[in-house]
C-alpha cells in the first residue's frame, strides 16, 4: 500500500521515471516551453525548479551536481549562463502549467509547462496588473471628489418674441434686351407725331376763304 507517498510514479519504474524526468528538464532549459500531459507537467515542476536554483550560483559543486541529474551538457550550460542570470532575482515559482485541452485518441488531459522569465506577454500582462493595483490603493481617503456645492440658477422668464415673416417674393432674374438706337428713336418720332394735336386754321384764313367762295358764286 502507498499510503502517504504522494510521488506519481507515471506508470514506469524508478530508473525509467528519471531518465523521462532528464530528458523533459533538459528540453524545457533549452526551449523555454514544452507541451506533455499535465500529470507530466506537475512532476516536472518539483524536478526541475531545484536544479533552476542551483543554476543561479555557477559554482562547481553546483555544475556537477546539476550534471548528475540531468546529464547534458548543453543543458547544464544554458542553465548557468542564460537562465541563472535571467532568474536571479526570483525567489522561486520559475516554471508556469497552462492546460490546452484533452489529446486526441486516448482523451488525456494536455498543457504546457513554460519558464516564467522568458515569456513576454505574460510579463507586460503581470506588470499592468501591479501597476493598477498599485494605483488604487495608493488613492488617500480623502482624495474623493468633492460635492458640487453651486446653488441652482433661478430660471430667467421666457419672453416670446414677435417673428416677422418675409413677404418680399424672391426676385427672379430678368433679362433686358437692348434695342438699337436707331430703332428707339423712330419710335419716339411716331408716338411725338400721334400725340401732337391739329393744327386750328386762324379766323383771317377762314374769312379769306369764304369771301373767295362768294366771289366764284357770283353769276355774271
């Protein structure tokens, strides 16, 4: 009975489960990111993060040591000139399991297990979060906004005002056609002509005119 004991065994034996342990380390150091079933996932998780805070003290204890679990020199490598460096600062927490589902086939449940310092996204993400929860309780207590102490403004009388209507129609455009000279001024001769009035004969050459009837009346 396994009472206690809370090591996945993965169904293999001892010498298989740390030779697949190796091998997964030594991939996740050098690829930063690796895809396997999520039980896998977790027991790489407390395997590897030891060795990870070895690798921030480039001793040679610490070399070896490392060596011993993982066999691989290009591993041991990047871990102690790329990655030691890069997570010198943390404390702990060096690697991230994000689940992507159930695999096809057998329906196992899959993620990937990743280090935390060499994705990009996920610290520009972290870093707004902060910086936000920083702000808000940064905020004093009596930075509220103050109520609006204005009084109201008294409503001034509505004055109706007369509206005049525009009764000038819109002046259309007129043509003007020129006449000639030569034509306006017979015009106005023959109406000069029509409005004139007779000429009266005077009453000598009316008298001269019947005393010369009489004459040619006479008989001889």
């Amino acid at each position: 009975m396994r009472h206690g004991k809370k090591v996945n065994h993965l169904g293999r034996t001892a010498p298989h489960r740390k030779a697949l342990m190796a091998n997964m380390a030594s991939s996740l150091i050098i690829h930063k990111r690796i895809t396997t079933t999520l039980a896998k996932a977790k027991a790489l998780r407390t395997y590897v993060e030891p060795l990870i805070t070895k690798g921030k003290d480039a001793t040679t204890h610490n070399q070896r040591t490392v060596f011993a679990y993982l066999k691989d020199k290009e591993a041991v490598k990047e871990l102690f000139t790329v990655v030691g460096t890069k997570v010198a600062s943390r404390p702990g927490g060096y690697t991230r399991i994000l689940k992507v589902g159930n695999r096809m086939g057998d329906n196992a449940e899959m993620a990937f297990i990743e280090l935390v310092d060499f994705n990009e996204y996920f610290q520009g993400f972290g870093a707004d979060k902060k910086d936000a929860k920083k702000t808000r309780r940064g905020r004093s207590k009596t930075s509220a906004p103050a109520a609006k102490t204005t009084a109201p403004v008294a409503s001034a009388p509505v004055v109706e005002a007369e509206v005049i209507e525009d009764t000038s129609a819109p002046v259309e455009n007129v043509t003007v056609e020129e006449t000639p000279a030569a034509e306006v001024q017979a015009e106005e001769t023959a109406i000069a002509e029509e409005t004139s009035p007779a000429t009266e004969s005077s009453p000598e050459e009316s008298s001269t005119d019947e005393a010369s009837g009489e004459e040619e009346n006479k008989p001889e």
